[in-house]
C-alpha cells in the first residue's frame, strides 16, 4: 500500500486534476491521497493558502473580506466546473469557509488555524467528488475522526503519538482515500496546523501510520538537485538520498520536502520517492535508510545565509571548568538558541541565526560575555553564509575536506570556520556572504564536475 502527497501545484487546475487522476489509477497500489491546497496556477498566481492567511487577517482586523472570499470559492469552483465535477461540493465549500469566517476569534492564533486549515479541507472534498464523478470510489476522511491528534502549538503543531495507531484503520477503507494535508486536532477538538508546507508532514505520518510500503510525494520537479539551480546552471540530480543526507540538506535549505517529514518515515523506515506530476515516469529522488546503489562521497552541496558568530577568545579557555556552560548561560538570559559552536584551545565560535540580534543587543551581549567571562577579547560578525558539503560516504573517503578547501582557497574564498558535525555526513563552512556564489560554483565544479 503506498501513500501519495500532491503538493499545491500539482492540484492548481483542472489540468492538475486530471493529471493526478492518471497518477493514481495507473497504480491500484495507490490506496491513500493526501493533498494540499491549491497552489500557483502561473508564477505570478497566489496560492490558496496565502489568500486564506490574507482573510483571517482581514476578518481579525474586522476589514471588509466578501470579495476575496469569492476569490477563494472560485479557486475551486473553476476546477470543478472544468473537471465536470458536481458543483454541490462548491455549495458545501462555500458555506463551510462561510462559517468558518464567522466563528469565534477570541484567540486569533486558533482563528488563523482554522482558516489556513481550510485550504486543505476543502481541496480534498473537491478531490474526493472529482474522483467518484470519474467512477473511482473515494471518500474524504476528517482527521479528527481519523485519529491524527496534534499539540496546540499553532502554526506549529507536533503530531502526538497516539495518531499512528488511530490511523493504522484507514488500511481497512475500501474506496480510495483522500486526506487533507497541514492540519490536525488537538485532544480538546481545535484545529492546528503544522509549519508551512506541512502536508508532507502529514503525509509522512499517515505512510507511518498506515505501515506504507512507500510514500510518494509528488511536486513539480523530476528530482532534487545537487545544488540550488540559482547558482549553477543547469545541475545535476541526485536520484537517491539517505534520510540523513536529506535532513541536513534541508537543514541548509534544501526545501523541496519538509524536514519535519522525514522523521515519521524515518522511524517506520518507510522509503519516501519525491516525483514529477508534470512527468511522473522519471526516475525523481528516493529518500532511503542506507544507500542501495554506489554513492559518490558528497551528494549535494547547500548553503544558508543568515548567521552571526560570536567569536570568544580567552587565553587557558582548555583549563577553565564551566566555561562553556557559562557562554551558553548567557545566551539563554537572552533567550537565544545558537546552532553550532566549535572551539579551538583558546576560542570559540558560537553561530546563530541573524535575525535574534539586533545592534543593541549585539553591544550587550559584547560587554556581558567579556566581562563576566573575563574573556581576552569578544566580536560579533554578521552576514555570514553557511556552506555544507553533504554525504553519507565522505565518512569511508580520504580527502574531502582537503578537496573542498582546496576549491575554496583557488576560488579565491577565506574560510571564517570549519565544522565537521560528528556524525560526518557533513562538513560545513562559515564564509563571508558576499562569497556564497563563487564558493558554490567551486565545489560543484570539484565534486560533481571534475571527476
Ligand atoms: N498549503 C500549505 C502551505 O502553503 C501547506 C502545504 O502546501 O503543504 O504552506
């Protein structure tokens, strides 16, 4: 039994639609469907989900909302009329949105879930009427009667464990499933949507849930490129990933598949293959537990902008029992998370993202960590770009990181830092921003070109 997730932009339009019919009656393995909201139709389209996010905001703000509610209806209304799916399902979407917009707002975070979550709903009850008008028996499934419980954290919900069982039920369904994506319930009955891009999230854990023998997650590209196509042209693919190659490429920006996604699938070991509805015949990218084929020593080459480090010097740092600790207390009395932190003999590096500092915060941190650390001396540098060379074999292979910064040092890149996580699937590199272009190019060029 597999499990297969349509993105936004492959149930955009009616021609999507018909797409994934041919998708999924191509395969009778093909039991349980899990969708997004409509995405772009055209580049310069907004996705359903943006223009649901623009209403609650609206409807919060007590601003007027009727016509941008009928642009909502018509997004599916459109479809279905070119699909020659009965338009009683518009006449449910409509009045459910409807009273959806209507109801309590007393907690806008709760009021925005339940909008956002919409999207999702209604797209799968369209869904679902569009294959039964075609002759394939489906049924929309709610997730609260399915089972699939989150917390409250709004906008970032985290699935509670009790959903996998509840869900293992849905392997008795006889007509095709169809599932909405982004969302659950909490215990009291709330909606809650996970982060953005969820519905790979839920994907992944209906594939858990159900034991899949595979989850499918069609989107709009053949496969995962080994780089970002916006600093190489033309890249190569990658046809096959580990979950721990996956999860730190997306780590560093790969955004292709949701990184909270991996670890359902991870955990029940359940493969996970990223499609092309536009070609769904092309080999695209399986996400596996341990490479099946010969895998090069780096897979893929990601790079994140928006670090600081603060940089601490203090001569005897070795010796000094509860140095580190202290650092670390004093970026918690400021509440910030920090995400890395190498160190040498007498120093250490902690970086963390931007947007926590702000100039005054910058200062106090300054003075704080110099003066009750006693450090010799203490900078913050900013704009700094994270580069990470990604893969599972580097830790059998000689040489990558000589081969890596010998790319750098050609091209011309002074490395700010070196890190190679411990888990060596990855080594990472801080540079200056304004150097991320050119450091990309040079190790493309050394690990995918050159040999
Ligand atoms: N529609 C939601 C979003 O745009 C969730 C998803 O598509 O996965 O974030």
């Amino acid at each position: 039994m597999k499990v297969v997730k349509f993105g936004g932009s492959s149930l955009a339009s009616a021609a999507n639609f018909e797409q994934i019919f041919q998708i999924i009656t191509a395969d009778s393995s093909r039991k349980i469907v899990v969708v997004s909201a409509p995405g772009k139709r055209f580049k310069e389209d907004v996705k359903v989900t943006d223009l649901l996010i623009d209403l609650a905001t609206k409807a919060l703000l007590k601003e007027e909302t009727a016509e941008l509610f009928e642009q909502i209806v018509a997004r599916y209304q459109e479809i279905a009329s070119n699909t020659g799916t009965e338009l009683a399902v518009i006449k449910s979407i409509r009045s459910d949105l409807q009273a959806i917009l209507a109801s309590d707002k007393s907690n806008p975070d709760r009021f925005m879930d339940r909008i956002k979550a919409s999207g999702e709903d209604n797209n799968a009850k369209l869904v679902a009427a569009f294959f039964n008008a075609r002759g394939i028996p489906a049924r929309y499934h709610n997730p609260k009667e399915a089972g699939l419980f989150v917390t409250a954290e709004h906008a970032n919900a985290q699935v509670l464990q009790e959903s996998y069982e509840n869900l293992y039920n849905l392997r008795e369904a006889n007509e095709l499933v169809v599932f909405p994506g982004f969302f659950g319930y909490t215990k009291s009955g709330e909606i809650s949507t996970f982060s953005r891009s969820g519905s790979d999230i839920t994907g992944a854990i209906l594939a858990n849930g159900v034991k899949a023998s595979l989850y499918e997650n069609f989107t709009d590209v053949d496969a995962v490129f080994t780089v970002n196509p916006a600093f190489v042209h033309n890249p190569q693919e990658i046809h096959e990933l580990t979950y721990r190659e996956m999860r730190e490429l997306s780590y560093a920006g790969f955004s292709i598949f949701h990184e909270e996604a991996l670890l359902p699938a991870f955990e029940a070991g359940i493969p996970v293959h990223i499609k092309n509805t536009n070609n769904p015949t092309c080999c695209g990218t399986k996400i596996v537990n341990a490479h099946e084929q010969v895998a090069r020593p780096v897979v893929g080459i990601a790079s994140d902008n928006g670090f600081s480090q603060i940089y601490i010097s203090k001569y005897l740092m070795n010796r000094e029992i509860g140095f580190g600790r202290r650092v670390l207390s004093i970026l918690e009395k400021y509440q910030l998370t920090f995400e890395h932190m190498p160190s040498g003999i007498d120093d250490l590096t902690v970086i963390l993202r931007d947007n926590q500092l702000n100039p005054d915060l910058e200062q106090t941190l300054i003075k704080n960590l110099t003066e009750e650390l006693q450090a010799d001396y203490v900078n913050i540098e900013r704009d700094i770009t994270l580069l990470m060379i990604v893969g599972e074999s580097m830790r059998h292979n000689i040489g990558t990181t000589y081969r890596a910064s010998r790319a750098l040092a050609n091209a011309g890149v002074n490395i700010e830092m070196i890190n190679q996580g411990s888990s060596e699937v990855s080594i990472m590199f801080g540079i200056k921003k304004e150097f991320e272009k050119t450091a990309i190019r040079a190790l493309y060029e050394e690990f995918f070109k050159s040999h």
